[in-house]
C-alpha cells in the first residue's frame, strides 16, 4: 500500500484594487515555497486565471498541470490541477460544468440559486507508477451564493464519480461547511459513500486575516473512497511575512492510501 499526500489549495484571483499587498503578483513566490516545501503528490487548484495556469505549468517542472477555463471560449478562471510526473501517469482527462449540460461550455443550473458564474469540474483517471489500480482524480470548486446550486453540484459530482466506480480522490473549495446539506451528501449517500478526509482541521477561509480567527470557516476539502486517517490532515497555517499571506484560503493536505 503506498501513501499518496493530496492538496487543495484556492489560490485567489488577481484582484488588485481589492487586495492591494496581497495580490496574487505578489505572492507567487510564497506560493511556490508551499508547494516546495510541502511536495504534494496531488494537488487541486481553485481560482487560476489563464495567466496563472501558464505560471503553474511553466513553473511546477515536476507536475503536469491540466485545466482549462470555465468560460464560452475555455478561458478565464479555472479550476486546475496537478499531479507529480514521477509518481503518475494519466490514463485519460475530461472537463465538465456543473449545470444540466455539464458538456456545454459556460452553462449553469438553469433556474437556481446559482450565482453569475459557470462551474467547473476537472477530472483525471492517473495510474500511480507503483501501483496497477487507476485513481481517478476530480477537482472542482462550487458556488459561492446559491445553496441549491451546491447541492446539485454535489449530487452530479458524485453521479460521475460513481459512474467510473474507482479509487477516487476529490478536492475542492465547497463553499459550505462541514453541517450543510452540500457537505453531508458528499459523506452520507449510499450510491457512493465517501470520508471527509479533513474532517479533523479547523477553519480554512481567513480572506488574508480579515476574517477573526473565532469566525473563520472550514469550506475546503479533501473526499475519498481510499483508506485514509483524517487525524493525519492538516490545513496550513498562513501567517503574513512583511504583510504578504500565502492565499486568502489555507492550503489543506490529507494523505490516502492506495
């Protein structure tokens, strides 16, 4: 059985007139000591923009990043993600929108909560070297206004997932936490029962320290099928240096077995 350490980390868009310090120019170099220091084999990116997918390919020489944007054109912000080349080879990708023609790029659920913004899902099956079972890897990041909207999302994320009746890995900013609706479908479903397997961290949404610490949320995730401890789960602390944090979100890590 060999041990596989996944990542889920929203990097936050480009925004400086709102960010001012912490625009993301000036924390890619914090970004990428993260990264280095921590080694993920997997990780699930939330909030690339086109120029920050070409960053995380041109720079991350040992992953090979997929993704592509949610817009009409496939540009615009994503949902990426990576995988170590040493450790995987992908077997097959596939990219759709959370909507009820998930193959038509930029759609939404026609009728719900939905905000103004598509949703996308990246999903890729990866063979580990050291192992012949496949892993099929879904990474993705659910509305932020509409509660209806994550509950559809959860129940086509898992359609999918158990249509390819895998090993699986999920990572995700959810956008709910861990007592919602959304939340518990991903767990508490008999079609394709999943663990939680950051259900032992804390708050992981501070929105740059802005956020008191008593008020800060859990909304990023980690999901599997795999054996997995949620005890060896951690989300990273994100202190400022000289100002400048990581990201507005805490990278969050979990191990599974495979």
């Amino acid at each position: 059985m060999s041990k596989i350490k996944v990542m889920t980390f929203n990097l936050r868009v480009e925004a400086p007139s709102v960010d001012g310090i912490n625009d993301l120019s000036n924390r890619k170099e914090r970004i990428l000591e993260t990264i280095a220091n921590e080694i993920p084999d997997l990780i699930g990116f939330q909030e690339a923009r086109d120029s920050t997918r070409a960053w995380l390919r041109d720079t991350l020489s040992d992953y090979v990043v997929v993704g592509c944007g949610r817009l009409k054109d496939y540009r615009g912000e994503s949902g990426p993600l990576a995988f170590r080349k040493d450790k995987f080879e992908m077997v097959s990708m596939d990219t759709f929108w959370l909507s009820s023609t998930p193959k038509v790029p930029a759609s939404r659920y026609d009728g719900s909560d939905q905000s103004g913004c598509p949703r996308i899902v990246t999903a890729v099956v990866l063979k580990p070297v050291e192992s012949d079972e496949l892993l099929l890897f879904i990474n993705t990041h659910t509305d932020h206004e509409g509660a209806t909207s994550r509950a559809l999302a959860s129940a086509q994320i898992l359609e999918y997932a158990s249509q390819k009746n895998m090993a699986t890995v999920i990572t995700g900013d959810f956008n709910a936490t861990p007592d919602t609706t959304e939340i518990k479908m991903m767990t508490v479903n008999k079609a394709f029962p999943l663990v939680d397997a950051t259900a032992m961290i804390g708050p992981t949404f501070h929105a740059f320290g802005k956020i008191p610490q008593s008020d800060c949320v859990k909304i990023d995730y980690v999901f599997t099928n795999l054996p997995t401890d949620p005890n060896e789960s951690y989300a990273l602390s994100d202190q400022p240096v000289d100002g400048i944090y990581i990201s507005d979100h805490c990278p969050v890590v979990a191990y599974v077995n495979i």
